[in-house]
C-alpha cells in the first residue's frame, strides 16, 4: 500500500524537520556528554575530528543538496517520472563520490591530524577516532541523499521517526561502548566512533526502504546505471555552488580551529561546549529554511513566483523571532547548561561568554539560514558563492586574526568575526531575494499546455 500523498504546507514542513535535525544534534551532544565523563581530552579529540568529518559531508551534499532542489521543481512542473529518474542518478552519484571520501580520510587521516598542533592523549584518542569514524562516512553520504529526497517528496514526517529511532540506537550504542556496559568492552573514544557506524548502517536500510515507498513514480534498475548528461548538469549546477558554500564556511572554521588551539585546552574545549549549546538555538531557523527551500522549489517550478517570494519573507520573520527568543532563554540559563558538560570552572565561565555573543551571531544566521535556500531553490546558487567568498575568505578570516592575536580577544574574537559573516551575507541576501533576479534561474524549462501543480 503507497504512502499517501502529504499536504505541502510550510509548517506541516517544518515541525518533522525540526525535530529530525534536533535528533541529529542530540547524537552529537550525547556523544559530547558521555566523552566528557571520560575526560575533557576525550571531547576535544572528537570535536577536532568531527570538523573534518563535518567538512566532508559538506563535500558529499553536492549530489543530495543539488538533487533535492532539482527534483523539488520538476515536481512543481508535474514531471514525476523525470523526477524519479534525477533521484536514481543522485543516490549512484552520492555512493560512489563517499566511497571516495571514506578512502581519502582513512589514508590520509593520520596526516591530516598531524597537522593541527595536536599532542599527547588528544592526538591518540583523535587518531583512533579518525579511523573508523573517517572509515565509514559513506553511510552518511547515503544517508543525506537518501533522506533529502524523503523530505523533497513531503515526507518529512516520516523521514523523522527514521531520525528518532536511529538516535536511540545510537545512545545505547553509546553507553554500552564509551563505557563498556551490557558485556561490551570499554572503548571510550572508539566506542563512541563504532557507535555512530552502526547506528548509521541500520538507518540507512529504513531510509531506503522509505524513499521507494513515498515515490509516486518509481525508480527503475536501469536509472541506478544511466547517468543522463542533463540532469547531472542541473544536479551540479545546484549543488556544487551549495557544497562551495558550505565547504568555505567549514574551512573557515577550520582555520578558526586552529587559531583556538594555540589559546589552549581551556580554550579549545570552551568552544566544543558552547558550538554544542548554539546549535540549538539556530536549530529552528534551520529547520524553517529547509521547509523554505521544499515550497520555493515547487513553486519556481510551477512558476508561482509571486507566492514564492511571499512566502520566503514569512518565513524570514518565523525564523528571526523564534531565534532571539530561544537565544534569550538560552542566555538566562548559561550557567546550569555549561555546568551539564564540564565542571570546570575556567570553562564555564569561558563558554557562558560565548553564549552572551551568541545574540548577536544568532540572529544574523536566521537571515542567512532562510534566505539562502530560498536562493538556492529557485536556481540563484552561483550567487551565495560570491557572497561566501567574499564575507567569510575575504573579511571574517582576517577580521578573527585581528580580533584574536593582535586586540587579544581571544576566543569571544572568533565568535565576534563569526556574526559580522553571517550578518554582512544575510542583509545581501535579503537585498537580492527583494529584486527578485532569481526569477530568470528555474532549472525547469517551461513545457506547452503544461498542467499547474497543486500546492
């Protein structure tokens, strides 16, 4: 029996998105939480790793970010069958392009660590992390592809219970191998690596399972192996500029990483607790943006531009207001939150002055977060590349030396060079979104007697 065909209302939407992605955050959190019960070491080894994993997932959603936006607009268009096809070829593409991944990272991870000033117990623990976490990131690639075609469909509801269900693994996983609980060996930082593989690995079999349902039209064999020059074009000119992006600003992080690691491991773990907390409170424009990104592309696609640009900038407003008010709430309680994670008191104090700057970082990644994917979903991708360059290579890096090592701000520098990013592209962002050029950059190219799509 077939799925039935959901309702594509932005806030039917967003509310599954939301609590998918606040499941993915909780994987992260509880794997902080427990590694801190091992020692802080422990935590800094993961979060220096887990940037670089970040950063190539980033590399592997050029398939799944291009595909999604594609699909969404030649489903506005009422091209199902085109649309099945473009989703085959996206999955192929994303598998081949994380097994890649996975080698580089395996080979060269060693190195990679090498390089980041690490020493003593971190770099070990960082090591052995690397390995396996590195090892089998092609089940994410799988993963993103897979579950961004499940939300471009309008399941995202469904897509969620899959999410719930892989995070409860995942912490049991968790308990059981950080601390050798249940008869299994005490792992610590390798336990919490083996059970993000896991727990990933049966995700991916629901997944699948889940995007063969929902299909109105579904994929054939034959479009698993066919790789139609046209579609992949359209895929990358998507999401390439999309992984440009997102890779740029990882890079930068990056880079701010490695101006953290020379301020020390008070320092370097204040930043791992207070990115832990902050990713909560942009969590929900976030999600909002991802609805954002699902309607516009129906909707360039069923060319109802109009509605489309209207409901961009509603959605700018939600996202806004929601973010100060869930920052606010978060700043009022700073102190019980840090004091979850370590109870040291150099660090508390450190991270609490983070979460203070978080106001105004926040708030201009809001901006940033919906209207990039309105962007993005109407075709206009090539545009928020120039932007990335220009705001985050050629201001915020040098902006974050200045504010670091030559005013001695420290790490309160990284986060103020951070917001003035997000703040500069999120202002050009909405200056672009209200002239309206992305008008000319459907990627689905008008049919006669085409049949408009029900929103």
């Amino acid at each position: 029996m077939d799925v039935p065909n959901p309702s594509l209302g932005l806030f039917r939407l967003t509310w599954p998105i939301f609590l998918e992605l606040l499941l993915f955050m909780l994987m992260g959190t509880s794997d902080v939480l427990m590694l801190s019960g091992v020692s802080d070491d422990a935590v800094s080894a993961a979060g220096v790793v887990n940037q670089y994993i970040s950063l190539c997932i980033l590399i592997m959603n050029v398939i799944s970010h291009g595909a999604s936006i594609v699909v969404a607009q030649y489903l506005g268009a009422r091209r199902n069958a085109e649309a099945s096809r473009i989703s085959a070829v996206a999955i192929m593409m994303n598998l081949m392009l994380g097994l890649v991944v996975s080698a580089v990272l395996l080979s060269l991870g060693g190195f990679i660590l090498g390089r980041m000033n690490l020493e003593g117990t971190v770099l070990v623990q960082a090591h052995a992390y690397m390995r396996i976490a590195g090892g089998f990131i092609f089940l994410q690639a799988l993963i993103n592809v897979l579950a961004a075609l499940i939300r471009t469909y309008g399941f995202t509801r469904q897509s969620m219970f899959v999410s719930l269900g892989m995070n409860l693994l995942h912490m049991l996983c968790n308990y059981a191998l950080i601390f050798g609980h249940f008869g299994m060996p005490e792992m610590g930082v390798t336990g919490a690596a083996v059970s993000t593989g896991l727990s990933r690995a049966a995700a991916l079999g629901v997944f699948a399972w889940l995007l063969y349902r929902v299909m109105d039209v579904r994929m054939a064999p034959r479009d698993f192996v066919a790789f139609p020059g046209e579609y992949i074009r359209k895929i990358l000119k998507v999401g390439v500029p999309a992984a440009i992006e997102q890779v740029t600003y990882h890079s930068c992080q990056t880079v701010f990483l490695y101006f953290v690691t020379f301020l020390g491991s008070v320092a370097l773990a204040s930043r791992q607790y207070a990115m832990a907390i902050s990713q909560y409170i942009f969590l929900c424009s976030l999600a909002i943006g991802m609805g954002t990104a699902i309607v516009v592309g129906r909707m360039v696609g069923a060319r109802q531009s109009d509605e489309a640009y209207r409901r961009a900038m509603e959605s700018l407003k939600w996202a806004v207001a929601i973010t100060v008010l869930v920052d606010v709430l978060v700043i009022l309680m700073r102190q019980p939150l840090v004091s979850l994670f370590t109870d040291n008191g150099d660090i508390v104090l450190l991270t609490a002055q983070l979460i203070l700057l978080s106001l105004l970082l926040e708030s201009g990644r809001s901006f940033n977060r919906v209207l990039v994917n309105a962007l993005r979903a109407a075709g206009d991708a090539q545009f928020t590349v120039y932007m990335a360059l220009l705001s985050m290579v050629c201001m915020s890096l040098p902006l974050g030396y200045t504010l670091v090592f030559r005013f001695q701000f420290g790490l309160p520098g990284v986060w103020l060079a951070i917001a003035a990013d997000e703040w500069m592209r999120g202002l050009v962002f909405w200056y672009r979104w209200k002239s309206r050029a992305w008008e000319r950059k459907s990627l689905v190219e008008p049919q006669e007697e085409a049949v408009p799509a029900a929103l």
